[in-house]
C-alpha cells in the first residue's frame, strides 16, 4: 500500500498540539517503533495509540531517520515543528573524498539507501529524473574519461613519468578547488597542523594508491585493469572481516570468487600480458583496500579536530591532494623522473600540456560528479551504474587503443565485468 503522507501529517499534527518538546520517529524494515524523546510527552495516550496503530495498519515498510545508526545524528537537535523537514530535497551524503574508491560508496550502505529510497521514490519531483540523468551521465563521462585520457597520455604519448602526472593533476585540482573556496562557491575546511598530524597517514597509502594505478596503465590494457581491480573488494572483504567482524552472505562471496577466477583466466589469456603491470596492479589493489578499510575510522577522527566538527567532500579532496603534492615532489626525486623530464621533448609541446590539465580536471570532476549523482539518486543506483560503467569503459578501451585480444580473453573479461555487476548487486540485498 502506498503511504498517505497527507494522512502522516494530520497525525503529526495532533502531537503539536502539546508541548512536547522534540520526538523521534523510527520505522523500522523489520516492524514498527515509535520513540519519543522525553518521557511525558504526550497527555493524551489514547492519540498516541491510534497515531502508532495507524502506522501498522499501513505497514509501511521503510526507514524514517537521519543516520543509519538510527537517529544518531546532530539533526536530532531540530524543534518537532517539521520533524520531516529534512526529507524535502535532502540526498544521500557522499563518505568518500577520493576519486577512485567507488567500491566503499558503493556497496557499504547499500542496503539502507535501497529502503530509504522506497519512501522518497514517490516524493521525488519529475524535474528530479532530468537531474538524475545529467548527473548520471556527467558522473560516467568522467569516470571514464580519467582513465581513457591518462592510458592516452602514459602509452601514446608514451611518458615516462607516471608519478609527474599525478603530481600535476593534483596541482590543478588544488588551485581550481582552492579557487571555489575563495569565491565562495565551495565551502572547505582550513589546513591546521592538527588536521594533517591525523590526515598523513591515510595520504601516505592515498599517494601510493595513485601512484601504482598510473604504472599499472602503463603497461596493461584499460579492459584487464578493469577486471583486476575486481581483486580490490574481495581484499576489502577479508578485510572487513577480520577488522570489523563483518560476515557477507553466500550470494556476495559467490561473486568474489568469480570475481578471482576472471582475473586469473584473464591473465592466462592476455595476449599483451606484461608482469610489471600485473604487479603494480596488485600492489594497488592491495593499497586500494587498505585505504577503504581505513579512511572510515580516519574519518571520525578528523571530524574531530576540524573547526565545524565536520568534514565534507570538498575538504577531503582538498586535504588529499594537497597533502600529495610534498610526496608526489619526493617520489619524483626517488624515482628519478627529473632527468627524464628535463630530456623529454614532450613538456615543450602545448598540446601534450593541454591534455594533462584535461585529465587533472577530469579527475577532480569525477569527485564531483559522485556527490552530484549519489545525492540525485542514492547508494542503490550509483553503485549499480557504477559497476554497469565498466563495460563501455573496457569496449572504449580496447578499441581506442587497438588492443590485440581473442576470443577466450573477451569472455574472461566480460566474465569479470559480470560478476562485478553480481557483486554490487548481492551487496544490496
């Protein structure tokens, strides 16, 4: 049955009629409960009664809170004038300041934005849908583009200096970042010692992250990166396992374990199969899960010490990649990109300038692209889109780059993308 919110609010109604203070409502996917902040709230038990029973006639099945740790959350503090105020044109909050790690978005709060978006599904305004569309192709183009644009950069043009890209990519996304916060555009945190004291340890892994995915498209095909980084969430998995204690169902190991098997297939039929890139891309794998494991607990730490005692998706982007740029000139020094840079005919070449700044913008675009899309629709969808993303993106990839292949290393990738899909989708139920 659908739910009369009309009806709702009559009801609410008659609990302002008191002075009550502030209540909280929880409805639960496994049954009904009301609770109420302060003990005497009500004078009338029997309005209470018929407000609670009302609700399981119904039996609306969804959930009514502002956190998913039920009704945890600073906006507990708000007058019961509208306790539902938050729901009008409030979207999903993205967790995530990085570019690269959907996986953790994807599939962490999968299940709670599913039923949460049952109860805005009817609410939502058509003009929304134009919204969700846009954002959902703006989110994918970028996506995209960022690892098409950097295969383009890393193997036509063939450069030699992997860690160099990085480094100016997060160069032009601190000053254009930088530039939305000073005209106000944007709201971030300010840079304190206390702050980045909490926040260097996760860059550190952060950097190294970047860092290996660039040597690993160096030297493997975009479709064979993209079925390898499948290994990312079953390393996630295990982890979340052994750290947290989170138990996964039959159905999302079952997805794990295709997920390796295609991996493995794919790389015994790989016809430009190169052990260097295999291990780079193993090693980011390895630094991708260890960066999702640990940035939620980093998190809650750095919430602390910020001066508003939040930390939303601008300021992570902002302290990732500014917190790069002194490794990033370190790692050069290390790897000894300096000499080539200074040999390269490559840097004299506006073009080749152009197409960096490209791709350093594409990749601050995706950050914003999956706040955009991930408030337009919610963790259900963006995960979805997400994992569905990978199969234009590996057609693109072997395409646009002329990657010699065959017919049992199509099927193992193919066979990847699927289970990616499987995934995604196990992890939501």
């Amino acid at each position: 049955m659908e739910f009369d919110y009309t009806q709702l609010q009559i009801h609410i109604k008659l609990f302002h009629l008191f002075p009550t203070g502030r209540f909280q409502m929880l409805i639960h996917t496994t049954g009904i409960a009301v609770c109420l902040s302060r003990k005497r709230i009500l004078g009338n038990s029997f309005r209470a009664i018929l407000f609670i029973e009302y609700l399981q006639l119904i039996s609306y099945r969804a959930l009514v809170s502002p956190d998913p740790l039920y009704g945890i959350s600073t906006r507990r503090k708000r007058h019961c004038e509208s306790p539902f105020k938050w729901l009008h044109g409030s979207g999903v909050e993205s967790t995530l300041g990085m570019k690269i790690n959907n996986e953790e978005i994807d599939v962490e709060n999968g299940r709670f934005n599913k039923d949460r978006e049952r109860g805005f599904q009817s609410r939502r305004r058509p003009a929304l849908h134009n919204q969700a569309l846009l954002s959902g192709i703006s989110y994918c183009l970028s996506s995209c583009g960022m690892i098409l644009v950097n295969k383009y950069v890393l193997s036509s043009y063939d450069f030699n200096a992997g860690i160099s890209l990085m480094l100016y990519q997060n160069f032009v996304a601190v000053v254009v970042v930088s530039g939305l916060s000073i005209f106000g555009i944007i709201k971030t945190e300010p840079l304190t010692w206390r702050l980045i004291k909490v926040w260097l340890p996760v860059n550190v892994i952060f950097v190294g992250m970047l860092v290996t995915s660039m040597f690993s498209l160096k030297y493997i095909n975009v479709a064979m990166v993209t079925v390898l980084k499948n290994v990312t969430n079953v390393m996630t998995a295990v982890g979340e396992m052994y750290l947290f204690n989170k138990h996964h169902d039959n159905r999302v190991w079952a997805a794990l374990f295709l997920m390796i098997i295609s991996a493995i297939s794919g790389g015994f039929t790989d016809l430009s199969f190169d052990a260097t890139g295999y291990t780079w891309q193993l090693i980011n794998c390895l630094l991708t899960a260890s960066y999702s494991l640990t940035l939620r607990r980093v998190m809650d730490t750095a919430k602390q010490v910020t001066k508003s005692g939040e930390l939303n998706e601008f300021s992570m982007v902002m302290l990732n990649n500014s917190l790069s740029l002194p490794l990033g000139v370190m790692l050069v020094c290390g790897f000894k990109e300096v000499d080539y840079l200074v040999e390269t005919s490559l840097l004299r070449s506006g073009w080749f300038w152009v197409v960096m700044t490209f791709s350093g913008l594409l990749g601050l675009a995706i950050s914003f692209t999956s706040m955009w899309f991930l408030h337009q629709t919610g963790a259900t969808t963006y995960s979805l889109v997400g994992s569905l993303n990978k199969i234009p993106l590996s057609v693109a990839g072997i395409l646009l780059f002329k990657v010699p292949t065959s017919l049992e290393n199509s099927a193992s990738i193919l066979f990847g993308l699927l289970a990616g899909v499987l995934f995604a989708r196990a992890k939501m139920r």
